[in-house]
C-alpha cells in the first residue's frame, strides 16, 4: 500500500499560498470539535535558528484550520523537557500572540491532567497521556524538519517524543530513544501532520545545535511513518537506516511506501540534502557506548 504525500513550495515567500495548497489536500473530518496541534518548542531558540516552532508558518496553519472549524475549541501544545518550560516558550518564541488573533489557546501540559493508555509497545504497556489529547476530535502535529545527532533526523514521529510525561527525557536517549519514540505515538497517534520544512536545522548538532538550511517546502499527510519516510529521503538518508521510522512500521504506525504529489521533482532531489557526517555520528556512538 501507498500512502500519499503531498508536497507545496513556499513561492518568493508566500508561505500562506503554499500553506493553503497543503491543507487543501489534506483529508480533514467534516466535523471536529477539539482540535489539539502539537508545536515544537524543544529548546530556548528563536525562529530564525530553524529549531522550533515558527510563528510565521504556524499562523496560516491556524488560520487554515480556524476557517475550517469556526467553532472549534482549538489549541496548541507542548510539554516540558529536561531544561525548558512550556509555558516560557509560547511567550518567548512568539506564538501565544499568533495563537491569540485565532481564538487557539497555548497549553503547557505539565499542568494537566493525565491517565494511563494501555499500549503494545516495543518496550512499555502503559503510558501515561494528557486526557485533554485523549478526548480530541482531531490531533494535527506540526514539526520541523531537523537532523538529530543521535537518531539521524527528527519529524513527526520524534515530535511526539516531547509528550512523554517524564520531564527529564533524556534519560530514555542512553538506551530507549527509539522505543520511546514510537511508543508514545502509539499512546497518542497523530490525524494529520503539516511539517514546516522551510527552514530547518542540519549537522550533526541538530536538533538545537545545528546549522540553519533554507528548504522552502511544506509536506503534510495522514500516515506518519510515510511522512517521516519522505523527509528521511528528502534529507539525504535511507529511511530504513532510521531505526525509529522502521520500528514504527512494523508496529503499525504506517506504511513505509508512499506516493508524492504536488512541488515534487525527485530530479531535484539532490539540491535539497542536509550536511551531516556519518564518521562524526559514528564517531559519537561509540563515545556513548563507553560512556554506558
């Protein structure tokens, strides 16, 4: 089976054409109630960096979904990490002002409620979730398009990483990163995802270290493990390569194989590689191992 993807290029800066074309193709339900969008605020990083959230993107995402749901109770989310509060970065990052002209409201999940999800996991059977993503309608997730220095690269699967409840969430990187990944996606599996690839991060510093890389697209689709597939490609890696994506695959996640449509040219395909060192990155898993 092929999942389809559809990807739109931001055309001399028109990010919301490019956005509008994205969601157009996107298969929303008729109805939706509560509406939840995972953001990712991961470090204490400005826009321009490329390693979170930009409010420049996010805003006609929201106005894209707002139109389509008018009456909606719509938020956006984040948790806390190991060195970083949520409810610090809507503010600093600038999308509670963006968030506010579209009546969505910023919620930091460290201040809510959560329950046990019984999960099959590749390595937990339960999880703890926040009831507020629980009782969604629909779960949109919107990540960058980053490398990561440990798991290659970093999309929609890595971005439900953050709702981990554990704030200290590096501890699962020594030994469970992958697991862990795909895990809470299944506790929480995302409807939709609209990745803002137009500027990421690359090097092997990313996903907060890294270097900025000027990209200019925006993908979005249904199936997560394709969507992930996709950028893994678009990045210079063999998807297969990426343990979590395949992991997630064989959990059911979604399909490895996928059908792109829209500003695609796969002849293109080498303009758009991420710097990334292989001897680097081995040269780094092997200080970890004996780090252990």
């Amino acid at each position: 089976m092929k999942s389809e993807i559809f990807v739109s290029k931001i055309l001399k800066t028109d990010v919301n054409g490019a956005m509008e074309r994205l969601l157009e193709h996107l298969p929303f339900p008729r109805e939706a109630r509560t509406i939840g969008i995972k953001l990712n605020l991961c470090d204490y990083r400005k826009p321009e960096s490329g390693a979170v959230t930009d409010p420049v993107v996010l805003e006609p995402l929201l106005l894209g979904v707002r139109q389509r749901y008018p009456d909606a109770d719509i938020f956006v989310y984040e948790h806390d990490a190991t060195g970083t509060l949520a409810s610090n970065l809507f503010g600093y990052v600038g999308v509670d002002r963006v968030a506010s002209r579209y009546g969505v409201r910023c919620v930091s999940l460290a201040n809510k409620e959560w329950v046990v999800k019984r999960i099959r996991g590749t390595h937990f059977s339960e999880l703890e979730i926040p009831r507020i993503l629980a009782e969604c309608d629909l779960l949109i997730n919107h990540p960058k398009l980053k490398t990561h220095g440990q798991v290659f690269m970093t999309c929609g699967l890595k971005n439900m990483y953050g709702c981990h409840r554990l704030k200290r969430k590096v501890i699962y990187h020594r030994r469970l990163i992958n697991e862990a990944i795909v895990d809470i996606n299944l506790a929480i599996p995302s409807h939709l995802i609209v990745v803002d690839a137009n500027l990421c991060v690359e090097g092997n510093r990313g996903p907060t270290q890294g270097l900025p890389k000027r990209v200019g697209l925006l993908i979005g689709g249904s199936d997560i493990v394709a969507v992930d597939a996709f950028g893994a490609k678009l990045m210079g890696f063999k998807h297969r390569k990426v343990r979590h994506i395949v992991l997630a695959a064989r959990m059911g996640l979604g399909f490895l194989n996928y059908q792109v449509i829209g500003d695609w040219d796969p002849k293109n395909a080498a303009i758009y590689k991420f710097r990334f060192s292989m001897f680097n990155y081995r040269l780094m898993q092997f200080a970890r191992r004996l780090l252990k």
